[in-house]
C-alpha cells in the first residue's frame, strides 16, 4: 500500500501541491533524473522500462483542477503497428523524394547524399498529437546524424536534436508528434535504415471507460 501527500494514518498531510508524480521500480542515475526533468516527452527506454506508475496529477488539464481521483498514466502495453514495410522487405508503402531508395533485398532504405534536403515518409502515422508513441529505429550507417533527421512537433529537427540519437545503431524513443506524417530525411548526406517501428503507448484515460492503468483515489 503506498500513501501520496500524508503518513500511512492519514496524518501529516502534504499543504500544498503535487502533480508528475512517477514510482520506479530501480534505483535512477541522477543523469536520468536530470533528463525526465529536462525532456520528460524523450523518457529513454531504459527509464521508462523501470517506470512503474506515473500520476501526472492534472486530468482536468491543470495540476491544481479539483479531482478526487487521479490515474495511472505509466506503458500498460503498446497499440497496434502503426507503420506498414517498416523492414523494408518491399519497395512499396513509402514515398521516396529524390535520392531515397529502398532495396528490398537487403531490407534497407537509403539515401545517397547526392541531392539536398529530401525525405522518405508515409501519412498519417501519428494521428493523435496528445499521444506518446514508442519508435524504435535501426541506422546501419549515417554519413552524419547532424544533416539527417525527422520532422517533429512541425520542426524539422536532426537526430541528436530530436531523439538525442549521436550514433548508427537500433535505438528507442518515447515522444508525442503534432506532425501527422512520419517525415525522415536526409540534407545531403548518406544514410541508411533497415528497420523502424511505431506504436502508441496505452496509457490511462480519465476520458473514457477503458483504463489500462489502475485507479488511485486520493485523500481529501
């Protein structure tokens, strides 16, 4: 049984407010503290794997709107795919711009580097701005990570910038996206993916009768 803002008794209460609060299952670095403060929306996978309860406190829209229950918000599972060919085994599903292609042999797609700013996309992948989705993406090689990235949030912003992604190698991101489309693309310089993967986070929804998490009612 765990208390939030009073002793097991119900004495000493918290006076004042609370909101975010999150329970982990494994001691964090104070690095990893650091970022859930800094880029809570870019939790690393190795943090959100521990996660195991997170009451963000504001289901009204604010912290302070007056609620008498708050729920779990933490990963209880992940939606369905949301992209289609995302190995690469056809040369289909994909828009290719100029200098995109995909070679469905080897289950890569890549850019040459010989023209500019180009991107390889398919529509409406992220279809709720207010949802967190799990991407997981796999570079072979990049020419440099710094020219090439996804249009985020309506930005166009690299790798590092975006996803804090500084190497070729399979990496994973939590991240909500008001860009409806899946938008990567390279700014003249070589690339290559074999492999990415996007799905939604079920989390808890006050909105509606579903709940993937449990309900915790608070102390008046």
């Amino acid at each position: 049984h765990t208390t939030i803002g009073n002793y097991w008794n119900l004495a000493y209460r918290f006076n004042g407010k609370i909101t975010d609060v999150k329970v982990f299952n494994a001691e964090l670095t104070e690095a990893q503290v650091t970022e859930l403060y800094r880029k809570p929306e870019n939790t690393p996978s190795a943090v959100q794997d521990n996660l195991v309860a997170w009451y963000p406190m504001c289901e009204g829209g604010k912290p302070e709107s007056p609620q008498s229950i708050v729920y779990d918000h933490s990963e209880k599972g992940l939606g369905s795919e949301e992209i289609t060919n995302g190995s690469f085994d056809a040369d289909s599903d994909w828009s290719k711009g100029t200098g995109w292609s995909i070679n469905a042999t080897n289950g890569t797609a890549s850019a040459d580097g010989t023209s500019g700013f180009n991107y390889l996309s398919q529509s409406n992948i992220f279809d709720d701005a207010s949802a967190i989705y799990k991407m997981t993406i796999t570079i072979d090689s990049a020419e440099d990570l710094t020219n090439a990235g996804m249009v985020k949030n309506g930005t166009v912003q690299n790798f590092q910038n975006a996803f804090g992604i500084t190497s070729v190698g399979t990496h994973t991101v939590y991240f909500t996206n008001s860009t409806a489309n899946l938008l990567i693309y390279s700014n003249g310089v070589t690339i290559t993916i074999s492999n990415i993967s996007v799905k939604e986070v079920r989390m808890g929804n006050h909105a509606t009768t579903n709940f993937f998490g449990d309900e915790l009612a608070t102390a008046n």
